[in-house]
C-alpha cells in the first residue's frame, strides 16, 4: 500500500534547498505525511513515477521508475523535493528542466538517514490524495459513451424540469 499523490505540480524553489535536493519539489498538506508518522526535515520518501507528463506530451520511460524525495515541513505544508540525483539523471535528460510539469507518484516507504530506520507507511490501505486541477489517467481515461451519457442525463434532467422553452 501506498500514499499516492496524483496530479501535482512540480514547482522550482530559489532558495533553503535541503542538502542532496534539487530545487524541484512537489506539495501536498502536511495532514497526510508528516503530521501521522511524526515526520522531521530530511526524512527520504522513496516511491514510485506512476506517471509524468507537460501538457499532452508524456514520459513513458520514466514510469514506474524509483524515485526519492527529501522532506521539508513548512507549516501546513510539506515540500517533497526531488533528489539532485535523480533529477540530474533521470528528469533533466528527458528535458523536464522548467517547472509546471505533472507527476503522479506512489510513496511507499520513509527513510530516516539519521536513525538508519525505514517504515512502509498506510499499510493497509492506499491513501490517495488528488488535485482536481490536474486529472490523472489513475483510474482509467474516460470512455467516449460515458461522457456521451452523462451529457444525455443532464440533458434530460434540464429538459425535465423546465420544459417550457421547447414550445416556444
């Protein structure tokens, strides 16, 4: 199981970089990361590219591809910044150098460099947390006849409820 992040932004930091990071990073609330395993700075989240893309252009190459991020806590917020590492020898050569493209990711484990300890984390279940702002294809893409149904629906539900303009 995992902590599946769909649809986030990767964004460009200028400035407090943690050390090993590059300057890119990904955001999501510190209510499902750090705040329910007790989470410090400099923590490596390692997971998993379910997908990558800017725009309608995509990565194929690059799923599934392990990936580690570094925490940073900042509020509410925690910044996942991605390992100069991996930035340098997997996103850079496939171009991805400006921010604003968009990662799905599955985070399946924490590493403490510190401690040396590693957990998995949400054992049980997959937590997933969606930005509505950027689809994702997760959960399949859509078929042409649901969307084509949908709109017959709400057609007929509009029509059904103030059918007065038909006879005009």
């Amino acid at each position: 199981m995992a902590l599946i992040l769909l649809g986030m932004p990767v964004r460009k930091a200028y400035n407090d970089i943690p050390r090993g990071a590059s300057s890119y990073y990904i955001m999501i609330q510190s209510i499902y990361l750090s705040e329910p395993y007790g989470l410090k700075d400099g923590v490596l989240l390692r997971g998993k590219i379910m997908d990558i893309r800017r725009g309608k252009l995509e990565f194929p190459e690059l799923k599934d591809k392990e990936i580690t991020f570094i925490l940073k806590r900042l509020g509410m917020i925690d910044q996942l910044f991605i390992t100069y590492e991996f930035w340098a020898n997997e996103l850079r050569e496939y171009g991805l150098v400006q921010p604003g493209y968009i990662l799905d990711v599955s985070i399946r484990n924490i590493y403490n460099p510190r401690s040396k300890e590693e957990i998995a984390i949400y054992v049980k279940r997959d937590l997933i947390v969606a930005n509505p702002e950027y689809p994702s294809n997760y959960f399949g893409p859509r078929r042409r006849e649901d969307i084509e149904l949908e709109l017959e629906m709400e057609i007929e539900k509009l029509v059904s409820q103030d059918s007065s303009w038909l006879s005009k």
